[in-house]
C-alpha cells in the first residue's frame, strides 16, 4: 500500500495475543486480590510485574516522591491521590508501589529499580511495611473474605500493620464501629514506620457502609471521620505515606446513592494535604500500550517513514477538507509515537469510550485492542495503520467488549449493517469489487461511524474528518474513500447522518424503513413511474415524431416522417447477447403489421439495457415507497425534523434521477442500413454508451445519427448525382423530385433527412449552382416545359407533386438553348426519364452505353495535425475530422496530447478519479506527466 509495509510486519505482537491465548484476568490488575495472592502470575511475582513495567516520566516522580517519603525525607508529600482515566494508571501505580516497597530488598538489583533509587534518599529503595485498604475487597462487617478481625477501616489498617497486636490497641473504637483521634493514629503508625498505606476504591467502600448501617448515616460519618484523622496522622508522622484514589469502576451498581455528595466529602477531606499524581497522561499511554502487546514496535526510521506517508497523505489528497490538527507536523510526531496505532484509534478509547461507566477503561482498551489484534494478524489484514474503522466488530471477544458499553440493543444493527456476510457494508463493499472489497472500505467506514457513536460528547458520532481518518491510508483516493462513504450513509439500515455527523442508533432510519415499504409497492405503481418518466426522456423534438412502449411492428404507423420509438422493455438486451433484440426489431423496422414496411428508411427503434433498466425499476420501486411514507403522516411523526427533511430530499433527488437512469437505460439504436447492390437492408447496432448531463434519448439519436452522417440537416447538391446515392443512373436523364423525396423516405442505404426543407435547400442551391436543372411541364422534353439552371430559385417554389423532374446539366443546358445538344451516350433513340430503383430492380443499360467514368484517385492514407483546440471544440473537431473517414470505412487512428494549465493546483483526485478510471473503463490509459 504505497510501499508501506503492514503493521503487523514491523511490530509482531506477543505470541499469546497473536494465538489468542492470552488471559483476559491479565488486563484486570486487582489490588486487593493480589494483597491476598490472588490473580495472574504477572501480577503476583514482583519480579515478573517490575520486569513488564514501562516507567512514564509521570509514574517516575510518584514512586520517587512515595519512595522519599518512606526514607524519611521532610520535604516529600505524605498523602497522594490519584487522578487517572484511561491508560493503565491507577491500579498499576498502586501495584508498583506496592512492590518496589514492600518487596525492596528483592528487587533492589532489577533495572526499575535502579532507575528509580538514584533519585531516592540514601540512593536505594527503602523497605515498608505496606497496608493494603481496598474498598471492593472490604467489607463494614467482620467476614472470612475480609482476612482481618476488623469492622471498619481502622481495624483492618491495625491488623495489617501490626498483627494482633496492634489490633488489640484499637479493638473498642473497631467493634463499636466509631473512628479514634488524630494522636492516637499518630502512635499507632510510628510503631510501624516507614509505612505505605494503599487506599483503593474508597468510593466503593462509603457505598456500602450506607447499605450496611441502614441509611442511619453514623457508620458512614465514622469512615469518614477516620479518613480525615488518618490523613493528618500520615502527614505529622515522618516515614508514613498514603497513596489513594477516590473514584470507584462501579458507580453504576450503587444505585440510589449519592455518590457526588460523597465524592465531594472525600475530595475535601483529601484537598487539605493531598498531592495529586496522574501517572499516565495524555500520550504516556502509547508506550504502555506497547509493552503490553507488543514484542517491538520497529526502528524509530520506520516508524517515521509511516507517520510522514501519513502526513503527506493528509495534505495532498485532502487539504483544508481535514482541520489543521491532522496536517500539523505534531501530527506526525503522534502518528510515529503511537505505531502501530492510529492516534485516533487511541484518542477514541481516550476521550469517548474511557468516559463511559461500563467500560473500564484499561481493563476494557486492553482487552478491545488484544482481540482486534488477534484477529487482524489471523486474518491477514495488511495496512500501514490500525485505523478505529480497522476494529473486528465481527470478532466475538471485540463484539462482547462493544455490547457492555451499548448494550444489547445495538446488536441488531451490528448484524444489519457490518458483521453478517449479507449486511448492508459488506454488500457494497461486494457489488464494488476491486480495491473497495479488499480493503472492505465500507465495512471500515461503517465501523468507524459505530465505534463513534458512544461517549460523553454531546454530539455523538463520526464528523467527516473523523471518517476520513478512520479509514483514509495512502494509496487511498479521496474520491473513492467519499463517494463508498456518501454511498454507506444511504443504504445503511441503522446508521444515520444528523448535525454533520454519521452515527448508529436502536431504531431503522429511512434506509430501512423505505426497503419494507418497498416490497408492499404494486407493480402497477412502478409502470406508473416508468411510463412518465419514459416519456420525459424521448421527447417530440425536431426532426422526430417519438413514441413509447413499441412490442410489435403494427405498434408504430407506416408514416412518410421520421419516426424514434422507444422499445417496450420486453425487447431489453443483454449485453453478452444482444441477437434476439436484433431479430424483433428487425422485423418492426422491415414489416408493418402483416405486410412490408414501406417508409424503412425513417424509423429508428431504440431498446434498453437490462442492467441499466434493472437499476431504473429498482428506484422507482424506492421512489414509490419514500412517496407513501412522506404522505403517511402518522408513520412520519417518528422521524425528527431533519430526518423528514431528508426525506423530502430524496424524493426530489429519485424524482430527477429516475429520468437519467432511462436515459442510460435506453442506449441500444437499431436501423435498417445498408441494401445495396441487390441485398436486403440489414439491421445495425448502435450503442450510445453513457449519457452526458441534461441529455434525453432523442437527443443522443440525433447527435449519433448526425455525427456519422446518418441523419442530415444539410446536403450537397452532387450527393443527388453520386455513385453513392445511386439516385441518378448512369443512362438516366431525368428523375421526378418527388420520387426523390420518396427514395429517401425508403431505402435504407440514403441517409435521413432532418425535414423535406434539406431537400429543397439541395434543389434549390443545386439550380443556382447549375450542379442539374429543374424542369417543370407534362414531361421534362415537353416544348413548353419551364426549364431552371443557373438561376436563383426560392425553396418555397419547390412542390414535390408530380410533373417536376431533376434533370441533368448538360440535357437541362440544351433543352434551354437553340441548338440542341449532343446526344448523351445511351439516347440512341429518344431520352430516358428515371426512377430511383430500389435496390435489384435497376434498370439494364444499353449494350452502347460505356462504363461509368471512375472516381478521380485519392491518397488511402492521410495525417492531420490540428493544434490548439480548445475543450469546448474537441467533439466538433471528431465529429468533422474523425468519423467521414470511419463512415467510409477507413481504419483510423487518433493520438491525443492534452495540456492542461491551470492557475490552482489540480486535484489529486481529479486525476486519479477522472482521468485514470475514466479511460481504464474505455480500456484505455495515459501517460500522465506534469509540467
């Protein structure tokens, strides 16, 4: 992908997460279970915890401050609390400082720690005795699970730092459940100096004194009494420290507790001595992140080299179309700090995901991004990045992380839209085919919307930007990643576009709702919609009388007009075999009802394509379902206002698209041609291939007719009189013009004239020229015949009625003066008068008569230069200077050199979209170079 290697090639993850073997319990830290010896193995041994432990600069200067403390340095904080969110912060901290100090001597020789004790006093880590007061584990009554003989939180800080002993000094303040003073604390903790006490989840631990004390209200002041005096005992006793964090991961299970009130007590209490520590902030988390999953993350070159392909990515193909941010230099930095993940993928587990209470952050990040990386590697997804749109919704350990934060609700449109093998994104991505299915774009876009739709924004879903950069990656062009987007919006079932924004909801949108009216739409209605909008597209217009819906050679009159009829969709051709359409129309263009067509030569039949045809009835079906549901006031009331807006839109938007649809759709010409010399026409195949803007089916006939000479609106007085035309024998003197008007009308191998005015133009310019006569009498020798050559005559004057004949020059020349002419080779007896013959029925020259004078020669190869045309000039000069030589049949060739010079920058996607795809489906290419 733009010379990018994968991923997964530069940063192999851990074996366990590629094989999928990995323990989810090892993306749950727990505290208080692993002060009991519960929990994984990596989080029991210090040495195997301390060894997997990656040292933020933030982490670095709380286990200093903590490891200061302890060795009795009077300038160190002695009470912390914790501010963390997403990222691995809170419990590791808590863990890491309950290793390195309770298990110093240990660990004194591992690299962690002599990282650390050249910034601690005396320069090595101090030994503690560390108490571990974890607010889930606990419980505000004497149970086996609290392993302690305490009732309350100074019980258990006693045992734990003394044994019974120290319990004993506190048994009556701990079974009458009430707090001490702040001095006998003071004692208590000097006895066990240096101490580090752990406060976990002491939200947690105030919910359920309020259950336990049956909202009476003591047991829970008490706590918090204790909490107080305990944090000014840890302050007034040197080599004491207390490390807390406020917050509980399950708020969401004490209902009906105040828990803000609560909160707001605990902060105040902590506010009068506390030092806050954030261990992980902002982009800390990648390199934990790192750790974790991965054996190594590549050079610091390679990474680079991806983070400016992205870069250059994001600026050439989009520009001002993605905010600043993604184009700013600082990108690139986080791109390459963050690899193999996309910022964004990381920022969205950040700042949307790690808000809600049903995800746990770490816990639920870790364990989202172990499966996504799982199944990726299995399934040999290759890109430079993993994207928020590259997230396996499909993958059951991803799908059950999604669902605790959604709930089961959204699992409907999960299946409609994104994971089935027949959802709505997996479709398009298949009808597309080609680079769109393999990189399963739609299905990337569609995922990317989904995992934006939850947070704490109050906005919620993917921006433009957002679904750019959820799935954009080089070698990815803009106009493919927005139109496949466009495209996701309207055929997605649950997935809507409100305020800017794509986003997934419980309830179908229009999408959905307008497919199940869909299958309720009579066929009748859909005739309806297709007989109007058939009609709008092959209008009456000059020079053609038009029809529609032609089944059978009596459906259109044997007129002397011309004539354009639309077949009825019955006659629909199929590309690969268009023969059977050939045949039925051959036989409406040759016969009229049960006898020979007369006026061959002035119909012309046009039938659809079968695809194209398919995709018409396809949405005027859908346009007569969105035309019921904006009409069914009752059902509409269920959509907000934008929506029925949108609504309205597309009614009008299906309203103007039908028309072009059948424009596209009726694209195969057939005509008599041909007929000469003694054979029957033959039927020809014209296809008008894809339509321009605004085009209609009557004026696409008549630019094709008129481009290959098919159909005049002009003609030159010697046609009359060419081999060509054969309208004139070579023995014939004379023809009556009204035989010529018929000739036109009916045989196939003489163009077709726009009007009988293109005829009458001939006769007349013919006469001025003196190109033949005109003559007018009983017959053309008559003494009193009215003899016209050389003289001006007004078209007007021309009748096509019997008694006017075109007549030769020369005979019209002699007839006119005194003496008369030479006798023309074949008048041994008295002149010929012709009639133009059909084809076979010519009559028979004279033995006398010599062979026809041949043509004056010609070069059979010929090359023009035409420079300097103008866009707007390029179909008039092929239609001037390219197909006359195809219509005589000549192979011929053109090479085509196109400068473009523009006063802003060309697109990107313009030349990739336009030009490139363009002539790729003409089977064609260019050789692009810029100047």
């Amino acid at each position: 992908m733009a010379g990018l290697k994968s991923w997964n090639e530069i940063a192999p993850p851990h074996l366990d997460i590629v094989n999928g073997s990995f323990d989810e319990a090892l993306f749950a830290a727990d505290l208080g279970l692993v002060s009991k010896g519960e929990g994984p193995q990596d989080y029991l041994d210090a040495q195997l915890f301390v060894q997997k432990t990656y040292l933020t600069a933030n982490l670095r200067t709380a286990l200093v401050e903590i490891g200061n403390r302890l060795a009795g340095d009077p300038a160190a904080k002695a009470v912390h609390r914790m501010q963390t969110e997403f990222g691995g912060g809170k419990t590791h901290t808590l863990l890491s400082a309950y290793h390195l100090f309770g298990n110093a001597r240990a660990l004194s020789r591992t690299r962690l720690a002599r990282q650390l004790s050249s910034s601690i006093k005396d320069g090595r880590l101090p030994q503690a005795t560390v108490v571990v007061l974890d607010g889930s584990a606990l419980t505000p009554d004497r149970t086996k699970e609290n392993r302690s003989p305490g009732r309350t939180l100074l019980g258990h800080l006693a045992f734990q730092l003394g044994g019974q002993e120290a319990y004993e000094g506190v048994r009556t303040e701990d079974e009458a459940r009430q707090a001490t003073s702040t001095a006998h604390l003071v004692a208590l903790l000097k006895r066990y100096t240096p101490c580090l006490i752990l406060m976990d989840e002491t939200l947690e631990y105030l919910a359920k004194t309020i259950t336990a004390d049956g909202d009476q209200g003591a047991l829970t002041t008490n706590t918090l009494v204790f909490i107080k005096e305990l944090t000014t005992a840890v302050a007034n006793t040197p080599g004491a420290c207390l490390v807390a964090t406020l917050t509980a991961s399950h708020l969401e299970d004490f209902t009906g507790i105040n828990h803000e009130d609560l909160l707001e007590r605990l902060a105040k209490i902590f506010g009068r001595t506390e030092n806050v520590i954030t261990p992980v902030e902002g982009d800390d988390i990648f390199p934990v992140l790192h750790t974790r999953l991965f054996q190594s993350t590549g050079t610091p070159a390679q990474r680079r080299t991806v983070a400016d392909a992205y870069g250059d990515y994001y600026a050439e193909q989009f520009g001002d179309a993605l905010p600043a941010v993604y184009r700013d230099p600082v990108y690139r930095d986080r791109i390459e700090a963050a690899y193999p993940f996309h910022p964004e993928l990381i920022d969205l587990l950040t700042h949307r995901w790690g808000s809600l209470s049903g995800f746990q952050r770490t816990r639920g990040a870790l364990r989202t991004l172990a499966h996504s990386i799982k199944t990726l590697h299995a399934e040999g997804r290759v890109s430079p990045l993993i994207h928020p749109g590259d997230i396996p919704l499909h993958d059951p350990g991803v799908r059950a992380e999604i669902l605790k934060i959604t709930g089961g609700s959204y699992l409907a449109a999960l299946n409609a839209d994104i994971i089935r093998e027949d959802s709505r994104a997996r479709i398009e991505d298949q009808r597309r085919g080609g680079e769109v299915e393999k990189l399963r774009l739609a299905t990337k876009l569609a995922t990317t919307a989904f995992v934006n739709s939850f947070g704490s924004d109050k906005v919620p879903g993917a921006s433009d930007a957002q679904m750019t950069v959820g799935v954009g990656r080089p070698g990815l062009s803009r106009g493919a990643l927005e139109d496949v987007r466009d495209t996701v919006k309207n055929v997605a079932w649950y997935m809507r576009y409100e305020g800017g924004r794509y986003r997934f909801t419980t309830e179908p949108n229009l999408n959905k709702v307008i497919v199940e009216r869909e299958s309720a739409v009579p066929e009748d209605a859909i005739a309806e919609l297709l007989e109007k909008a058939t009609k709008s597209v092959v209008p009456a217009e000059s020079p053609w009388r038009t029809q529609t819906d032609v089944l059978s050679s009596a459906d259109v009159r044997d007129e002397p007009r011309l004539t354009l009829a639309l077949l009825d969709p019955e006659h629909r051709v199929e590309p690969s075999a268009p023969g059977a359409v050939r045949d039925a129309a051959h036989r409406i263009l040759s016969e009229y009802d049960q006898s020979g067509r007369t006026n061959k030569n002035t119909l012309v039949l046009v039938a659809p394509d079968t695809g194209a045809l398919g995709r018409a009835r396809a949405l005027a079906r859908t346009l007569a379902a969105m035309r019921e549901l904006r009409d069914d006031v009752h059902r509409l009331k269920r959509f907000n206002q934008e929506q029925q807006a949108d609504l309205r839109d597309r009614v009008l938007r299906a309203e103007d698209r039908l028309p072009g649809l059948l424009t596209t759709a009726y694209r195969h010409v057939f005509l008599l041609a041909n007929g000469t010399g003694g054979s029957p026409p033959t039927t020809q195949h014209l296809d008008l291939g894809l339509p321009r803007a605004s085009e209609t089916v009557t004026s696409r006939v008549t630019e094709r007719l008129r481009s290959g000479d098919g159909l005049l609106d002009r003609l030159a007085p010697a046609a009359l009189l060419s081999d060509r035309f054969d309208l004139l024998p070579a023995d014939v003197e004379a023809v009556e013009i009204e035989d010529l008007l018929k000739a036109f009308r009916r045989f196939p191998r003489l163009p077709k004239l726009a009007s009988v005015e293109v005829l009458r133009g001939c006769l007349a310019e013919g006469v001025r020229r003196g190109v033949f006569g005109l003559v007018s009498g009983a017959t053309w020798q008559a003494a009193d015949a009215v003899i016209r050559i050389g003289e001006e005559i007004s078209p007007n004057e021309i009748d096509f009625q019997p008694g006017t004949w075109l007549v030769r020059a020369a005979r019209a020349q002699a007839l006119r003066g005194s003496e008369a002419p030479p006798a023309h080779p074949s008048d041994t007896s008295s002149p010929r008068t012709g009639t133009p013959a059909a084809p076979g029925t010519r009559e028979p020259t004279t033995s006398e008569a010599p062979a026809p004078r041949p043509p004056s020669a010609g070069p059979t190869g010929l090359r023009l230069h035409i420079a300097d045309v103008p866009a707007d000039k390029v179909r008039d000069v092929v239609k001037v200077a390219v197909l006359p030589f195809a219509a005589q049949g000549a192979e011929v060739r053109v090479e085509l050199n196109v400068s473009v010079r523009s006063s802003k920058p060309i697109p990107p996607h313009v030349i990739d979209l336009v030009v490139e795809e363009g002539l790729g489906q003409l089977g064609l290419r260019a050789e692009t170079h810029e100047q």
